[in-house]
C-alpha cells in the first residue's frame, strides 16, 4: 500500500504563504481588471499620435479661485461705473440680476513689447508677459469650488473619474523609468483631495504620486516609504521576482493580466525610486542665487518657491507631469475671498515671485521650449461686489495663462464682457483647454481613450475642441 509523505512544518508554511500571496495580490488588482488591456510596461514612452510640441506639462493651481478682473484682465469699465448698479445676465440662472460693480482695489498697467496689461498684484510675472498666452474667454462647470475643482482636473464634476495628469501618464508614459510620470507637490485634502490627482479605473502605475502635503512645509516634503530599512536590495529584489512569479501563476487562471501587471509594476517602481528620488528631493546643491531667483531667502515666498523649485526638478529629472498648488486644507481657499478682496495682496505676493523665478528658469535651462507651464484657478470672480469688498464666483469668464511648450508668447486670445461677468469672445471651455494641452504633448484628445464599464471614457467626455488659434 502507497503511504502519503505529509510534508513539514516548514514546507507547510512556505506553500502556505506562496498561496496566501496569491490571494493577496488578487485582492489588490481585481478591482482594476474590467477594461484592462495589457501592455509590457505602462511607463514606457508612447508613440504620440501627432507631432508633440511639449514633453511635459507643470500645471500651477491657485485654489479658490483669483479674480481675473483684478489680475490680468482689465476691465476700464469697472472704474466708470464704480458702486453704480448695473444690470447683469446670469446664464446659468436665466436671469438678470441687479448688482453694484466694484472696480479693481489695484492699477493695471501694459508691460513688454506684447503690451498685455497686468495688475500691481504681479510684477514679477509682468516681466514675463511677453512669453505668456492668455486666455480671456475661459468657462467651466460647477459653481462651488469642490465641483468646479474636479471639473478642472478630472473633466467631470460628480463622477470618479481619472485626473488630467493620470491621462497624460496613460499616454505618454514616462521620460525616467526610475520616477513616476505624475507628481502633485504638497497636494491638498480639501475640495476632493486625492480625486485630484486619481487614477480612477485607469491602471493604478498611472495614479499621481504625492511629494509632501499640505500643511508640511515644502521645504522638507519628501516621497513617503521610499526607503525599506527592513530589508536590503537583495532581498527586495528577490520579493518582487516571487510576486512575479505569482503573478504569472495567476496568469494562467485568469485574463486580469493588466491589473497583474499594474499593481507589480508599482512595487517595481517604487523599488527603482529608492536611489532616485532621494537625488531630486536633495536641494542641498542648489547656488544661492537660484534659491533667491525662487524667493526662498524671504519668508512669504519661501514657501511655494520650494514648491516651484520641486517642479522645476521634476520635470528636468523626466516627470511628465507636475502640479504645484498654492491651496490648504481649510474650508474657504486661499483665493476665495467673498467679503475680504484685500487678501489678494498677501496671496499674490506669496506666488508671484516664485512662479516668475520657475518660468526664469526653465528659459535659462532651455525646459520652457517643450514644456507647458499652465497657472489658472478652478474658475474667476465677478466684477459686482459682495459683502463690503468681496467678490462671489464666477464660473462663466475667466483667465487662465499658459507658458512654453507650442503656445503663442505675448498673445491674447478671447474675451470677456466690457465687465468680465461673461466669456464674450472665442469662448473657451475647460473642455476645450483639456483638449488643447494634450494636443500640445502629441495626443489627440478623441484618441486618447480607456475602455470601462462597456464604453469608452476620455479626458474630455464627448466635447472639447482644440484652441488652434493659440498654437504656435
């Protein structure tokens, strides 16, 4: 008769934990099988389906929304009819509303060969004007900042959906196999927190990787559990290979290969950036006069100048997309002054220098030419008054201004209202800008597609149009 060998204890407990494993890992990624598709390496450089005009894109959010008429566009208007009552058609409430206008607490002036006007709130950036583009005639969805915030970010106000910079990754892929694709510099909590920088049902290797938060000061913001003091190299290495080798175990049970591979592609990921982000995270051998150029010698600047100099690195180093945010996590934004327009000042102050220093630097580098600096709000503010001094939000006109990488420098494109209440002329939808900027990085917006829940989804839903007019 046959006897059975049973097998020992620590047999038993290997193949018990290889098995345990398994399930493990299939936990993680089944709920990012639907749709998948697989490729050999989701960071690897795609093919663009146009000719690119940008590598990489810094997106410089200002939470809460600046108002547009007292920053970059100049509404003489406003100083004529000052505390006069005027008329004004609210289209998204089909209604005339009867408000008193308030004129701009700060003087306009034209600046470089383009004569574009810029308040006093920003003299650092009126130096630059002759590379920046404007855009007028912005509009959005969502009248509230958490809708209007995911909307800027996501294309969508209410649904799950990945964010611009996860798109960009699914796209593109990444310039350095060593650093994730997107990163989000001291991200905030507030206003839909990480849905900001999601990846939704996209693979999670595309998910924004968070440098700091807000509320630490991004002069120490680092990569969270970077570094496994547990273990050494060599036997990090030899984990993975055993998760692969699970992973390609459960491969031959199942079609959820893409999810397999995201998930190990992350741990694999984060193995590689344990030499390299510490070396971009190191500002210790920045000069002195860079760190002045940032304006972190002076301590209202110090702050978002580290946030500005972490972009400017990332992207050197071949992150494809980076997000700076002047934002916190308190129930009012920065930006958002309803009843208090003064507070402009000690915002733009804090920003202003920095985001001039990170455009003087990309130039002197030779970055800005393929990359898109992007600075905008989730929407404006309205040229009638609120409170005392205050001004509400305004989702139906806008400015936002866009940098290097194929856009017109000096150019002006649209316009409001003689009040800047409405976008007037050339209108431009945050659809269409989402549209625009991935036109600038090669992708074509219609193209650039992920198939989930039996449709396929992108970045720009079924709307946006390109802003050819503003392409270089």
């Amino acid at each position: 008769m046959n006897t059975l060998r049973q097998p020992g204890r620590r047999q038993l407990l290997q193949s018990a934990a290889c098995g345990f494993g398994a399930l493990s890992l299939a936990g993680i990624s089944s709920s990012q099988a639907e749709g998948s598709s697989s490729t050999a390496s989701p960071l690897a450089e795609q093919e663009t389906h146009i000719p690119a005009r940008a590598k990489r894109v810094i997106f410089i959010f200002m939470q809460g929304g600046p108002s547009h008429v007292d920053t970059f566009d100049y509404k003489p208007a406003l100083e004529r009819y000052h505390e006069k009552k005027h008329d004004f058609r609210n289209a998204r409430r089909m209604k005339v509303q009867s408000e008193e206008v308030m004129k701009s607490l700060w003087a306009f002036k034209q600046y470089g060969e383009s004569g574009r006007h810029v308040s006093s709130l920003f003299p650092e950036i009126a130096k630059h004007v002759d590379e920046l583009c404007f855009i007028h005639s912005m509009h959005t969805e969502g009248v509230a900042h958490g809708p209007s915030t995911l909307f800027l970010h996501t294309g969508a106000t209410n649904l799950i959906r990945p964010s611009m910079g996860s798109w960009i990754s699914y796209g593109l892929g990444t310039e350095n196999q060593s650093l994730p694709s997107f990163v989000t510099v001291c991200p905030t909590s507030a206003k839909g927190g990480p849905r900001l920088y999601s990846n939704a049902f996209l693979p999670p290797v595309h998910q924004g990787t968070a440098l700091g938060r807000v509320g630490i000061p991004a002069a120490t913001a680092s990569f969270e559990n970077v570094q496994n003091p547990r273990y050494n190299p060599v036997v990090q290495q030899r984990q993975l290979d055993l998760l692969r080798e699970i992973g390609n175990a459960q491969l031959q049970r199942t079609s959820a290969d893409a999810a397999y591979d995201s998930v190990l592609d992350s741990y694999e990921l984060a193995y590689r950036m344990q030499s390299a982000a510490p070396q971009i995270t190191d500002l210790s051998g920045e000069t002195k006069e860079t760190l002045t150029m940032y304006g972190i010698d002076q301590p209202e600047t110090k702050d978002f100048g580290y946030q500005c100099l972490r972009a400017r690195r990332l992207s050197e180093a071949g992150v494809r997309f980076v997000q700076i945010s002047y934002a916190d996590n308190q129930a009012t934004p920065r930006w958002d002054q309803h009843g208090n327009m003064p507070e402009h000042e000690k915002h733009a102050k804090a920003t202003d220098k920095p985001v001039a220093g990170l455009l003087q630097d990309l130039k002197q580098r030779g970055l800005l030419e393929d990359t898109l600096v992007w600075w905008g709000g989730e929407f404006g503010r309205t040229p009638f008054t609120q409170g005392n001094n205050g001004r509400d939000h305004n989702p139906d006109g806008f400015t936002i201004w866009l940098a290097g990488g194929g856009v017109k420098q000096g150019y002006a494109h649209g316009e409001t209202d003689e009040f800047g209440q409405n976008a007037h002329v050339n209108k431009v939808h945050m659809h269409d800008l989402h549209a625009t900027i991935l036109h600038t990085l090669g992708l074509d917006h219609e193209r650039l597609t992920y198939r989930h829940a039996g449709r396929d989804f992108r970045l720009t839903d079924v709307f946006g149009n390109v802003v050819e007019d503003i392409l270089a």
